[in-house]
C-alpha cells in the first residue's frame, strides 16, 4: 500500500467506522473487527478499493483547500470505479469459499454507503441499486447455507438494514424479500441489527410490512384489505414495551415508533398533515429526538425519524429543529447525504405549503413527502 492509501485506511478506522456504528468507543465496532483486517489482506480486493473510496470521499468533504479537496474527490471516483470492475472479476470466481463470499457482500454493501458520502455529485453510478446485486448474490448462493461466518452474518444485518430504509426512501417493496430469506432466518438479524444501528427489530419489522402493503396498494389491492393488515401492524407497534431500555434507547425507539406509525398512516389511510393522528406522532417523534443529546452514538439512528416527523411538520419551531439538528449533524458527521436530507425536506415544505394555500388542507394531507422527493427526480439516503 502506498503511503496515501494508509492514510485513507487509517482515516476508515477511525473516524468513518464509529460513524456507523451506535456502540460507544470502548466496545468492539464491527466494521473495525471485520472490514479492515479483509481490506488489509488482498491489494486487489473490491473491498480495499471500496473502503478508500469512502474515506476519501468523506475526507474531500473536510479539507479546507480547494485543490486537495478536488485532489481526494477524484481519487474516491477513482477508487470506487476500481472496486467495481474488481466485484464484477470476483463474481465470475469460485462461490465456494466463505472468505470470497464475506469479501463480495461487504465490497457491495460499501458501494452502496459510498452514496451517503458522495461529494458534489462526483459518483457518476446515478441510482445504481447495489443491493439488488447483494440480493442475487444471497439468493443464488443458498442464503444463510453459504455465509455461516460471523463477518457473513454480520454483513447480512448491514444489508437488511440499508435496503429496509431503501424502500422507504424509494417508495418500493423491500428486496430482501426476494433473496430466499424467510422469517425464520430474518428475525435473528433484525435482532442483532439493535445492537448495531439502534433500530428496534419491532420496528424494522413494521416499517418492511408497511413498505410491502406500499408496493400492494400501488398494484390495486383495495382499501378494506389493506386497512385489515395495517391494523395488524398498528397492534404490533402500540404492544411494544420499550420501558426497560436505557433512557436514550427508549427515546430513540419512541422516535422510530412514531416515524413508523407516519408511514403507516400515509400508505393505509392516504393521509399526512395536518391531519390531528399525523402531528400526534409528529409531535412524539420531534420531542424524543429532541431529548437524546447530539453527543450521543444514538443520533446516527436519526435520520429517517427527523426526515419523516419533519416533512409532515407545520409548526415553524418544529421545523427549525429538525433542520437545525440535521446541519448540526452534518458539521460533526460530514457525511453528505445529511446536508441533503435537509434540502429536499425544504422542497417538501414548500409543497405542502403551497398545496395547502391554492388547494387546501384535505389535499396538503394526501400530499406525502416520499412523492415530492420522486416527482424532482432526486435520491434520498435515510440511514
């Protein structure tokens, strides 16, 4: 490795890998543990070139000087154009070995982060679906039969979570429900993902269910049919019992509870603000989030919750926090799809302020802030 490469790395473990992760400094960070060491062993490996290609992403972001700001956001494009055609080598390789199994998942799964850190539009992939390649890959190599390691499985929780809030972001069916998993094998994994990224597997499970009654109503199912199985996930999410997490676990959770139930409404019922049940949860939501402290490893659980309560919020003060939260975020995270996270949510505000005026408040509720985002055409990362 040269010089310039350890120091992208080096920059990866430190400072990206805590990022990602909601376990405090002095426990093991999974993506240390697994990821690094994987990057280390093969200079060829589509995962060192997709590790450095986030790291000097996210550094370009930090640097003060326009030249070797530009200098680290053409080596990122280059970095990650190298892991791709390095993937697309691998996948023609022997499907036997665990090792080379660990190595493609994890190489795809950071292709598909490397968009959170992507620098003034420098990834040229548009909206290439990386986890529809992770998908196949599980799918056609048996599921869980083929990645029995830890770093497999672990892998697996990372992709679960990224394509769940995927779907919502896009308004679409989640894909790992075409990979072979069943719910048997995927409990486990919603499971170990609170640990890792501070969702409650309740949660997770609702918003996937949510998401699949999305691509059901959009294929014509009727109304009755889906307010039926909306109230079954209504009932799993109001059982929850969430008071022997730790205080801020529990806040979080809450937030996630009343993103969920925002989500929800809006697919079943076609309704948003300022309908009363939408603020109820908007409400919960935004003062939750407002009582974890910015410090703590929880807020990178934060995203969707202040995406979700935001766009459907109609007081100024409520709206100046979440984007006020958001940019503080962003100053200490420097991960770019946060910056816009809260640009798009000001173009949802002005549409639903806009339709609100000319159209009234009936249509400002049927307006939902997922089809504000598709119709500018824009991609939009909640994790």
């Amino acid at each position: 490795m040269t010089l310039e490469q350890y120091r992208l790395l080096h920059h990866w473990t430190v400072y990206i890998a805590p990022l990602l992760c909601i376990s405090p400094s002095s426990q093991t960070n999974s993506f240390q543990m697994y990821l690094t060491p994987m990057a280390l062993c093969d200079p060829n490996s589509p995962l060192r070139h997709a590790v450095l290609s986030i790291a000097a992403s996210h550094l370009a972001t930090s640097d003060s000087h326009l030249e070797s700001g530009q200098n680290l956001a053409l080596a990122a494009q280059g970095h990650r154009l190298a892991a791709i055609a390095s993937l697309r080598k691998r996948l023609g390789e022997d499907p036997s070995t665990t090792a080379n199994n660990d190595i493609l998942l994890a190489s795809i799964l950071l292709l598909e982060m490397s968009k959170q850190f992507d620098n003034n539009g420098q990834n040229q992939e548009g909206d290439v679906n990386h986890l529809l390649g992770a998908t196949e890959l599980i799918r056609t190599r048996g599921g869980l039969r083929y990645l029995t390691s830890p770093c497999g499985r672990f892998l697996l929780t990372q992709i679960l979570y990224y394509d769940l809030l995927s779907a919502v972001a896009k308004g679409s069916e989640p894909l790992i429900c075409h990979s072979g998993l069943n719910e048997t094998e995927t409990v486990p994994l919603l499971l170990d993902l609170e640990s890792s990224r501070g969702y409650h597997a309740t949660i997770l499970q609702a918003v996937a269910r949510i998401s699949e009654l999305k691509k059901m109503k959009d294929a014509g199912c009727a109304p009755a049919t889906l307010m039926v199985l909306g109230q079954k996930v209504k009932s799993d999410l109001e059982s929850m019992d969430i008071h022997g997490l730790p205080s801020d676990r529990a806040r979080t959770t809450e937030a996630h509870r009343s993103a969920a139930f925002i989500y929800l409404h809006r697919v079943v019922y076609d309704i948003g603000a300022p309908h009363a049940l939408t603020l109820y949860h908007v409400r919960r939501c935004i003062d939750s989030l407002a009582a974890v402290p910015i410090s703590s490893p929880l807020v990178s659980a934060h995203v969707w919750p202040l995406f979700t309560a935001g766009c459907e919020a109609t007081e100024p003060r409520d709206r100046e926090f979440v984007k006020q939260r958001l940019m503080n975020m962003h100053a200490m995270r420097r991960i770019q799809s946060i910056r816009k996270v809260w640009e798009l949510m000001e173009h949802v505000w002005l549409s639903k302020d806009f339709t609100h005026c000319v159209e009234g408040a009936e249509q400002m509720s049927r307006l939902g802030c997922i089809e504000v985002v598709k119709e500018m055409g824009e991609m939009l990362h909640l994790a």
